[in-house]
C-alpha cells in the first residue's frame, strides 16, 4: 500500500504543476510580495523545482549583458610600452606591502586569444636582454603606457634576440 500512496501523490503533483505555475505567474505579476505566499501554501517540491530554472535565468540574463571589453586591443608588435605591474612583498615581520614596478621595453608578440592572451616584452639590461611575459587581463598589470611605435612587417619579432643591427623605423603619430 506504501506504493500506492507514492504514486498518487506524484500523478496529482504533475497534473497541478502546469496550473501552479500559471498561478504564479499571474501572482508575481500583479504583486510579487504575495507569490512567495501562495507557494507556501500549496506545498509541492514540484513547483519549486520548476520555478527556480526561472529565477536562475533571470538572475544570468544581466550577468550576460555586463560583459567586458578586453584591454589593450590597440597593441601591435614593435611598439616599446611602459608596463605598471603590481607586485605584492611580504617583509620579515610578515607585514604585506605592494608596490607598482614599471617595466619598459620593446613588444615582441602576443600569444593566446581572449582572456588567455599575453604579450612578451623584452629590454635590454645592463647587456643582458630580459624579457617576461604579461597577461593582459591580469589584475597585476596595472596599466600599459604606449611610448612609441615602430613600423614592422611580422607578427612576431623574435630576430630582435639575436642582436639585430639595423634600428625599426618609428611610426609618426599624425
């Protein structure tokens, strides 16, 4: 008999689920206080399985109106960039402090697409080049400063590492 009781309340739970929801919806439309009420009342998990897809959609739809643009699209390689890097020290007495390193140099390419694009940038220290790799969409940088602009012809300018003589012409700004 236990079975039977499981069954009936079942097969009246999806004939009522299509007219609760109507219910509902006519409630939160003439006032959403009182829809939260009714379904109190009426007491059936069905309907609040059907009705929290909804909630979930409503709450994802201005989620996907807020989409930010990625930064730094107006970069090209050759252009020599100020990077603001944030950098986070811990002392010896464990106290944290941050500071904003400034690296300038030449950009030699990017690599990867949306959110998981980086740039190479690489100076030349001391007679030693250096180079490092920022993410672009890295809370650490900080900011990206355009100093000047070279004219090339690739994509990628990894001859630069292996002591190229001649200089990159500088792009007029007009």
């Amino acid at each position: 008999m236990s079975e039977e009781k499981n069954t009936q309340p079942e097969d009246e739970k999806e004939v009522k689920a299509p007219e609760a929801v109507e219910e509902t919806a006519k409630a939160v439309e003439e006032t959403p206080a009182e829809a939260p009420a009714k379904e109190a009342t009426e007491g059936a998990p069905a309907d609040d399985a059907k009705d929290a897809p909804e909630a979930t959609e409503e709450e994802a739809t201005p989620a996907k109106a807020e989409v930010k643009e990625l930064p730094y699209r107006n970069l090209k390689p050759g252009m020599v960039v100020r990077v603001h890097e944030t950098i986070k020290d811990v002392n010896a007495k464990g106290e944290e402090r941050s500071r904003v390193q400034v690296f300038e140099g030449t950009i030699l390419g990017f690599s990867g697409a949306g959110i998981t694009r980086t740039m190479t940038v690489r100076k030349v220290s001391n007679g030693f080049g250096v180079e490092k790799v920022y993410p672009l969409s890295s809370p650490h940088v900080g900011k990206v400063e355009v100093v000047r602009a070279q004219r090339t012809r690739r994509a990628k300018l990894w001859f630069l590492r292996k002591g190229f003589k001649r200089r990159l012409k500088e792009v007029k700004n007009a």
